[in-house]
C-alpha cells in the first residue's frame, strides 16, 4: 500500500522519509523513477512523499510508482491532461496496480488448471 503526498515544490522525491537518489536497489529506484521522467516538466514543480507499507523491495517500488503517476495525473489535470494516455500507452500498470493476466493453456488439459478426466474402469 502507498500513498503520495505532492505539494508545490522543485522537485524532490522521499520515499519513507528517505531521498529516491539513495533509496534501494537501482532496479528498484529505475522503476519509481518512470512516470518522474514521462511527465518531466511536471515532475520539477512538485515534491512527493511516498509512504509505502507491506511487500517487498519490487513490490512497494510497484506501488510507489503507481501512486506517484496517479498524484501526477491528479495534479496536472486541468494543463496537461494527455498526462494519463501517455501513461496508459507506456504502461497501464502505471494508472492500474492489478498486474494480475490470466494463465497460459497447458499441454496436459482443457485450460490453465483444468486437466484431462481418466477412468480406470
């Protein structure tokens, strides 16, 4: 779970009360860094405060991006409101956090789970 805070600002990010710039793995930090460098010239006029809970390293980087590019989208609505197709078209977890697709079919069965019925008889 995360939350962003944007106020007016030049553009610093805190995540949990620590710099993005020192923050985790560099993976990590890359991917909090995306919807910063999509919507740049937004990105410089606002602070944000990420405070993320539960999960791991990947998983709270996940949901500090999504939170930040919504607070993005939401702050710049009325000057820029192409800001949230521009996120959908470079990736639409960025708007939505729900990663979850459905299963390939296997070989062995009907569907992903579903598997061929025997009789022994």
């Amino acid at each position: 779970m995360a939350r962003a805070v944007l106020t007016e600002g030049t553009g610093k990010v805190y995540l949990n009360g620590i710099p993005l710039e020192t923050y985790g793995p560099e993976l990590a930090r890359l991917k909090i860094l995306e919807p910063l460098l999509l919507a740049e010239e937004v990105a410089k006029r606002v602070d944000i405060r990420v405070r993320v809970r539960g999960g791991g390293v990947m998983g709270q980087a996940d949901a500090a991006r999504t939170a930040i590019a919504k607070g993005l989208i939401e702050w710049a609505k009325e000057e820029k409101p192409e800001l949230r197709e521009l996120f959908r078209q470079y990736d639409w977890t960025l708007i939505k956090s729900d990663t979850r697709f459905k299963l390939p079919k296997k070989p062995e069965g009907y569907g992903a789970r579903a598997k061929y019925q025997k009789s022994y008889r």
